[in-house]
C-alpha cells in the first residue's frame, strides 16, 4: 500500500503559495504526510506587497524546495499594487510562463490540482496538463468568472462578454471535476459544463491560533471594539462602513472603536476620508503577522466582514468568516448573499446590507446595546460550526478524495 501511494504524483498550480499566506500550504503539507508526491507550480512570492519576499531573486524559471516538495517557480511582475496594467500583466506572465513549465514538467504527475484563489488565467498552466496529457484536473474554485471581472468595474460588451465565456468554457471543459468554497458557485459553473462533471461544496476552513496569546489592549478606555481585519480594497465596502460608525449619535461614538487592521490598495483613501470628516474613535493599524492575529480577535466584541454589493460578492463567502467563526466572537455581516446566509442561519451575529448606510447605523447601535446572553449564544453557535462544517481535517481529506478519484 506505501508503494503505491508514494507512485501517486500531484501537481499543484496556484498563483500564491509558500511563503505568502494561504490555504494552499496547508493542503500541500496535509497530503504529503498522507504518503503523495506533491509538487507545486508557482510564481515568485510578492503577495501582499508586490515586492519580491526577502531570499529570492525574481528569476524567469527557479526550483527550489519546501518541506521536501518541489517548487517550481516562474518570474512575477511587481507593483501591481499601483498600476492596473502591471496587476493585468502579471496575470498574464503566470499564464504564459507557468504554461510553458507545467507542459515541460507535467507529464510525470498523476493528479493535477488547481487552486483558483485569483484570475482564472491561473488555472491555464493546469488544465493544458488533460487537454495535452489527459491528466486529471481539479481545480478549487474560490472566485467565478466572468462575473468578478465585471464587479471590478469592467462594462459588459457584447465582444468582453464573447471572450470571457469562450475562455470560461475553455478553461472548465479542460477540467475533470470541481470543488467550490461557496454553494452559490454551483449554479454558475454548471451553465459552462457537462451535467455529468462533479461539484462538490468545500469550503475554506478557519486559520489555526494561537490561543496563549493575551489580548491586544486597542483602547485603555472600556469600549464595544469592532475589528475588520484582511485586505483593504474598493470591494471592501469599508468607505460605507466608515461613514456609517462616524455617524453614530455622540453617545454611541463615545462607547465603540472600529479597528481596521490590514493593508491594501484602498487604505489612502480611506484614512483620507477619515481625516476630512474627523471621525472619532476609527483607528487604522497597519497589516499584523497571521501569527498574531487571535490577540486582536480576542480583544474584539464584534468581527466585521464585508463586501460591496455587486451580484458575484453575493455568492461569495469570504475566507475570513470561517477565521472569524473560530475565534468565537460574534459576526457583523455587512454583505449579501452566502455569507450572510450562513451567519443569520447559524445566529452569529446581526447583518445589514452593503448599501444601506442607515441600516448599518442602526445595526452598529444594536451591536453596542446587545446584552452577555445573546453575545453567549453567538459565541457558542460559532464553536458548533468551527467543529462540524468548517473542519479543516474533513475539508482537506475531501479535496484529496476529489482530486484522486475516491468516494
């Protein structure tokens, strides 16, 4: 049986891997100590930042190791951060260049993985391994296109809408089977493929505390803290929830703090308009190491998570909710869809939607009135959820059954 598991072979294709933070490492790790081969396609690490990481050199092909796993990593374009045709191009380097490495190297592996975190351009190096090869392809389908292209701002022509279904269609029939981090994807991948292709919903699991570490101090005053933690971008939607706590009654202002901790592309402009309105108690604490962020949950009263409200965020559920739910402190949802679903059906917390300035208002003022009792039983509801539907064992023992083919 060792014998032949160790002859089974995975690749795994993703944009972000090893030292940038994200689910994907895990994965790697887990099946490796389940007896696999696992190798992992990649790019030159810059997330978040854009910068290459510390100890790499921004090289046109590299190989190096990570816990005994090969990593092959193409060139990265960076800056991305600042210009939209770098972010663009840098989408297209990976395609390209992790195509030419996955058709050099591609042929020993058994199973192909993909990890769909980003641009589906990503997945390119992936599926040409069954269009050329005829290997198996998953792929872990964490964003849906085209429809995150438009949210982004970009008009819906008749030629753009052409382009990306035809690549959309292209990318899915060259995959054998799916997993998907939100139910609502199902429907929409399912109008791209063959009925008989499998879809199966896997959600994201919560990151790992550690749960020795005292809590942060964000104000000696005694207050109600609300935290968002993550990237702060335009989908963010954190421009309404900003304008929405520093409309609070002064009374209400007097007894909360909005934490905003993270970086991003958005961040300027919001502090900017924090400035101009001279909103009261709205602190920005710069991007915090994963490693430290159960202190910052921990002295939290609420965690906020939130998008603007376009059709596509409405199937999306945000990575941070399961992080969110295992800390186990109540949830304010300002997002639609999914992800609101899944916090009023469990009863986490309270939610209010994206667009409604004066219903965030009030759902602040709830927040702040809300007893011990109901914050008792928000909190009892997220540990039940941490231990069932969002066990990481479970979800990445499913992925692996996915990606070989076993029920």
């Amino acid at each position: 049986m060792e014998e032949e598991l160790n002859a089974k072979n995975i690749l795994i294709v993703t944009e972000y891997f090893y030292p940038e933070e994200f689910k994907i490492n895990e994965i790697a790790l887990e099946w490796k100590k389940k007896g696999y081969k696992v190798d992992v396609l990649t790019q030159m690490p810059t997330y978040p930042q854009g910068k290459i990481f510390s100890g790499y050199e921004n090289r046109w092909y590299s190989k190096d190791k990570y816990e005994d796993m090969n990593v092959y990593r193409v060139k990265a374009v960076t800056g991305y951060r600042e210009s939209l045709f770098k972010k663009f191009f840098k989408y297209f380097v990976f395609m390209f260049l992790g195509s030419v490495v996955s058709l050099k190297i591609g042929k020993k592996y058994d199973y192909v993985f993909g990890f769909d975190v980003g641009a589906l351009s990503g997945m390119i190096p992936a599926v040409l391994l069954k269009k050329f090869y005829n290997k198996k392809v998953t792929l872990w389908i964490q964003d849906i296109w085209p429809d995150s292209v438009y949210a982004y701002g970009f008009k819906r022509t008749k030629f753009l809408e052409f382009f990306l279904n035809s690549f959309v269609k292209f990318v899915y029939k060259n995959s054998s089977n799916f997993a998907v981090s939100g139910n609502g994807f199902v429907k929409r991948i399912r109008q791209y493929i063959e009925n008989d292709k499998e879809i199966k919903y896997l959600p994201n699991w919560a990151d790992e505390f550690n749960k020795d570490l005292e809590p942060f101090i964000f104000n000696k005053d005694k207050k109600i803290h609300f935290t968002f933690a993550g990237n702060i971008g335009k989908v963010q939607n954190l421009d309404n929830i900003i304008k929405s706590f520093g409309d609070l009654p002064s009374e209400y202002i007097q007894r909360a703090q909005l934490n905003i901790i993270g970086d991003g592309s958005h961040l300027q402009t919001l502090k900017d308009l924090v400035n101009k309105h001279n909103f009261d108690n709205i602190i920005f604490w710069g991007r915090k190491p994963r490693n430290d962020m159960y202190k910052y949950f921990r002295a939290s009263d609420f965690l906020i998570v939130s998008l603007v409200d376009k059709p596509i965020f409405s199937l999306t559920v945000p990575a941070k909710i399961q992080t969110y739910i295992a800390a186990n402190k109540p949830i304010l949802a300002i997002i639609n869809g999914d992800a609101s679903d899944i916090i009023k059906d469990n009863n986490l917390g309270y939610y209010a939607k994206p667009d409604d300035i004066s219903e965030i208002k009030k759902i602040f003022i709830k927040c702040i009135d809300t007893d011990e009792k109901s914050i008792e039983e928000f909190t009892k509801n997220c540990e039940h959820l941490t231990n069932t539907a969002f066990n990481k064992e479970r979800i990445i023992d499913s992925l692996l059954k996915l990606t070989i083919g076993e029920k």
